[in-house]
C-alpha cells in the first residue's frame, strides 16, 4: 500500500469514528509520529491509527488480509480490462471459485453483454458451472468484489489483538509525545466489511493502555469502544 493511499485510509476510519463519538473533532494535515493532530475546541491532541485483524498475523502482517487484497487486486485487474472497453459501471459479486479460468471466463462474457442497451438496476447471473457464480447489476458506481471474503464468523472477543496492538504502538510513545505534547491517544479500527476484520466487542473492559490517554477500538462501521477516562461505546 502506498504511503497515500495509507493516510487517506487512515484518515477515513478516524474521521468515520469522530461522526460515530458526535465529537467534533478538526483532523490536521497527513503527518508522522503520530499519524494526526487533532483539535477538539481549544484542546489539541496527537493521534495515531493502526488497523488490527483476526486470524494470523506475522512479519508480513495479516495472512487473512494478504489473500484479500490479492483477490480484490485481481478483480480490479478484471474491472479496469471491462470498463477499457465498455466504460459502464457494474456492481459485481463474485461467489466460489476464484480460479483463473473462471475469472476470464467471466471477463468475457461481461463483454460480450450488451450492457449498454440495459436499464440501470438491470441484474444477470454468470455461471461458470466450475464453481463461481457471478452475480451482475448495471449500476451508478462501479463496485466489484468477493463474496467469499466478506461473509466469515465474527470474533466477539478481540481483547487479546487489542492489548497486543496496544502494546507495540507504546513502543513509539515517547517519539509520539516528543512531537505532539503529553495528550497522545491511539485508535485501533477493524474493518468488519472484510472477514479479516470481523471483530466486534461485545463487553467493555478496562486494558492497560501503556501510556496512551486513550484508546479507541473502532469496530467499523458500527461501533466505537473508549478506553481510558471516559469508558463508553458509541
């Protein structure tokens, strides 16, 4: 992932979980060490933003986010040859076998569809009868994904990832402070959409938060848990 791309995904998730606390907070320029300086009223206070997953995780990060991210950089590959030669907007959703012989089989027959004669709303399933089936709508915006990656079990204790998380990020805490003064917070996000960030805290609990003033855990899109002075979800 690109340095940007990085920060406009960082910013996303934090500027999603001030609309989700009703606080209103001013996000500052893209910035390092920490990811943002943000002003509530006449309080400044720094912040970084770190996304946590369930499943394994190691040097690489994520194993369950690396498969995702290979799947979806190949059905944007499927997207961009689509809309190269027919610029129509499609949602897509892929259920099955993601194999190459399926995707390309999809390909064309997405462009051997006269989707330009077609109303919006107009829906049509692909089947390669070798295990994928493709569901497809003419649509206002393009929005092409797997189905197999966003419909797994949801980990209701994510505790353990949250203190891990917790933990490392504090290892830069010092660096944090030097740079934006002695109110330095954390927020953790998951994205619940993929299943690799299907977590959901069911029950607040009081974590170390090693240093942080606060810590948030944000649940995307659904909830914010607040750790530290003010224990609440939102």
């Amino acid at each position: 992932m690109t340095r940007p791309v990085k920060k406009n995904k960082e910013r996303h998730y934090l500027e999603e979980a001030a609309k989700r606390l009703g606080l209103p907070w001013v996000i500052g320029l893209d910035r390092e060490c920490p990811d943002f300086i943000v002003t509530e009223g006449t309080h400044q206070f720094g912040i970084e933003v770190s996304e946590i997953f369930m499943g394994a995780t190691g040097a690489n990060g994520s194993q369950m986010k690396r498969a995702e991210s290979g799947v979806q950089r190949k059905l944007n590959t499927l997207r961009a040859e689509f809309e190269a030669a027919a610029n129509i907007p499609l949602t897509v959703k892929f259920v099955g076998n993601m194999s190459e012989p399926n995707t390309t089989f999809v390909r064309d027959r997405l462009l051997a569809e006269d989707f330009a004669s077609k109303p919006i709303a107009y829906r049509t399933v692909i089947d390669t009868h070798n295990g994928l089936r493709v569901h497809v709508t003419k649509a206002l915006r393009p929005d092409w994904y797997s189905v197999n990656d966003r419909v797994g079990w949801v980990d209701r204790n994510p505790l353990p990832q949250i203190i891990d998380a917790v933990s490392k990020k504090s290892g830069e805490l010092a660096r944090y402070i030097e740079a934006a003064g002695p109110d330095v917070r954390l927020l953790l996000f998951a994205d619940c959409i993929y299943n690799s960030g299907k977590l959901r805290l069911e029950e607040p609990f009081e974590i170390d938060l090693c240093g942080f003033s606060r810590v948030y855990f944000f649940s995307y899109p659904e909830t914010v848990t607040v750790f530290g002075d003010i224990a609440a979800a939102a």
